[in-house]
C-alpha cells in the first residue's frame, strides 16, 4: 500500500478544509477590528424579514412616543 500522498491530494485538501470556514472569515475580521456590531447591523439589514421587522419596531416606537407625548404634553 502505497501512504505517500500526491500533490494534488494536498492541495485538495487544503482547499476543501478552507472553503468550510469562508464565512467565519468576516466575522473574525469584525472581531479582531472590533466592529462586531457594526457587522451585526449590517447583516441584518441585509436580510429583508429582519429589515421588516426592525422597520415595525421602530414604527410602533414612534407611535408610542407620539401618543405620550399628546396625551401628556398637549392634552393635559
């Protein structure tokens, strides 16, 4: 049996092994130039649910703050 690998098997190997951890790549970039959140908020802008969602939030945010404030302020 023959053990000794071919240079192709190396390279291969090495490929396959790398192109596993291509995502985490920019995740550990953002940490080690400490801009997780950055990267976190830009994500998730990307994603178009997430978008919606933060959208609504802030939608319901500001209504409430319009409501405390008439409630409050103009009406009192």
């Amino acid at each position: 049996m023959n053990s000794i690998m071919s240079n192709f098997d190396i390279e291969s190997a090495n490929i396959s092994s790398s192109s596993k951890w291509d995502g985490l790549s920019e995740i550990d970039q953002a940490i080690r130039e400490n801009r997780l959140m950055e990267y976190r908020i830009k994500k998730s802008w990307a994603d178009p649910w997430s978008r919606a969602l933060s959208i609504a939030v802030l939608i319901v945010l500001v209504l409430f703050a319009g409501f405390v404030i008439y409630w409050d302020l103009l009406r009192g």
